[in-house]
C-alpha cells in the first residue's frame, strides 16, 4: 500500500551509478489515487530508473496504460495474480518522430 524506493547498482559504460527502482503497491486504492501517485513517482525518476506498481482497479489498468503511452513513456505490463497487474515503466521516454 506504500511507497517503497530501493536501490540497485548498475555499471554503464566505465562509470558507476545507482539505478532507483520506485514500487509502489495500488491494489489497496482506487483510481485516481493509484494514477496520482504514479504520476507522482514518475515526476522524482531519473534518466533510467523504474517503477514498479501493481494495480487491480479496472479504472486504473485501464487509465495508467493510457496516460503512460500519451506520455510517451516504455512500459511492460503483466498479470501476476488474482486480477493483479503489475507494470514496470522505464524512464526512457519513446522519441515520437520514429
């Protein structure tokens, strides 16, 4: 039902950097609280971190997928269990003159 932001290493090129991994967990909440709270999450991201959200309000699968391709955003989404989806968005956003 919270926020949970954990951090994982990643080496990119000959640097080092951390890659945040935000997870955030809807499927006790209703939309528009799930959608603003991602949007929310996605706002604080940096050029390559995640987030992670699971949702099963139908409004929100319907509506985050949505918003997330209006924005131009990459995303992978999943069914976990018990109507449970869980979507991984990347921030890399999708360059719309390809």
């Amino acid at each position: 039902m919270g926020i949970i932001v954990a951090k994982y290493p990643c080496k990119l090129k000959t640097s080092s950097h951390f890659i945040m991994i935000h997870k955030y967990d809807g499927t006790q909440e209703k939309c528009p609280v799930p959608l603003v709270n991602m949007r929310l999450i996605l706002k604080k991201m940096a050029v390559d971190d995640q987030c992670v959200i699971r949702i099963n309000d139908l409004a929100s699968v319907s509506d985050i997928p949505k918003f997330l391709i209006k924005q131009g955003y990459c995303y992978s989404q999943q069914t976990i269990a018990n109507g449970i989806i869980e979507i991984t968005i990347e921030n890399k956003k999708i360059d719309s003159r390809d």
